[in-house]
C-alpha cells in the first residue's frame, strides 16, 4: 500500500482503449463516465451528506461530483492515486 505522501504523482496517459493503468498495477480506471458514474455524479450534489467514492483511482466520478456541488470521500488503496486527485481538483475542495 502506497502512503498518499509518495513522490509519483503523474498520471498515466490513457490507452487508447480510453483506459488508464493504475499506478499499483491492479488495473484500470476509465477516462470517461459511465452510464453509472454518471449517475452517480449526478447524485451526489443532492445527497444528505458526503458521498464515498471506494476505489476512486484518480478520480474521473469525484472530480465531475465536485464539480456539481458534491462533498466527496475518495478512497483508493494506492495513496499516489489520491495525491493526482488532490493535484486535480480544484483548490476549494
């Protein structure tokens, strides 16, 4: 497991199947929102409290939640993964 403090902190460049590498190599994330991210996007600016994003890799569903008002969790097991979500969102949040 990778501490959120970790020095890799560049995003992969997505295949282009659309996909991106996680850093720790247990698989992928999208580059785009599914039909259910979306929905969860969608959700979460009306949700009663924060939302949780399990496994948020570098954070395509939150960064889009937050961008609609959301309060966001974002949890990943890859701290680096959190560090590039942090780097990408923006400073108010």
């Amino acid at each position: 497991m990778s501490d959120i403090s970790d020095a890799s902190t560049e995003m992969p460049v997505a295949e282009p199947n659309g996909f991106i590498k996680t850093l720790n190599n247990m698989g992928y994330m999208t580059s785009t929102l599914d039909p259910y991210s979306m929905a969860f996007a969608d959700f979460a600016p009306a949700a009663p409290g924060p939302c949780l994003d399990v496994g948020a890799a570098y954070g395509v569903a939150s960064l889009v939640a937050l961008a609609n008002g959301a309060r966001m969790i974002a949890n990943d097991i890859d701290g680096r993964h959190l560090r590039i979500l942090l780097d990408r969102a923006p400073a108010e949040h």
